[in-house]
C-alpha cells in the first residue's frame, strides 16, 4: 500500500511502515517504524488548496506540531520523520493506509 506524499512518500507493508522525503537536490532518507510501536495516527486531509498530512506517534518522540507559517501552514514542518505532506488526489491512499495501520496497531 502506497501514498504518494509532497517530496516524499509512505509505504505499508507486513506491519512496517516507510515514510521516504526527498527534498529538492537531495538523496532520498527512508524512515522506517513498526504498525505495532506507534500510539496513534493522525491524517488531515488535503483540500485542493492546502495540502494536509499523515502524521504517525511513537513512543518517546516529540509530537511535532502544525506549523503557521503561510506557506507551510497547518502541516507538521518537513522535518518531522513522523510525517509527511500529501496532496488533494492522495486524500483516499491515505486514509486507507492509516486505517490498515490502526487496525495492525489491534
């Protein structure tokens, strides 16, 4: 199961998630977490003007909160490991990927 993301994209497979960014001029970074260690989800949807997100939370991480800046606004900031922006078409993918990870979480 596949979501692709703003300069990234999410993966789920076999109870791991992938979480791939790749920024502008950069190598790829995959961030990879277990369905079975995160402690909650948290989907935005997009709409077609502003991007929303996936954001998963794992124990012992720091909860990035939504940025406000104009550009940026209303998403966790790309640094975020735990996160990743996604576009208006992306809305379906990921909500069913979230909801085979809330239902690997048990």
């Amino acid at each position: 199961m596949d979501v692709k993301g703003v300069l990234g994209s999410i993966s789920y497979e076999d109870g791991w998630i992938t979480i791939t960014k790749k920024e502008v001029g950069k190598q790829a970074r995959n961030f990879r977490l277990r369905a079975a260690d995160v402690t909650g989800t948290r989907l935005k949807p997009a709409t077609r003007l502003f991007h929303g997100y996936v954001q998963f939370l794992v124990p012992g991480a720091q909860v990035a909160a939504e940025s406000k800046s104009m550009i940026t606004g209303g998403r966790p900031p790309y640094s975020d490991e735990h996160s990743l922006s996604i576009p208006h078409k992306s809305n379906d993918a990921a909500a069913k990927l979230v909801a085979a990870v809330e239902q690997a979480r048990g």
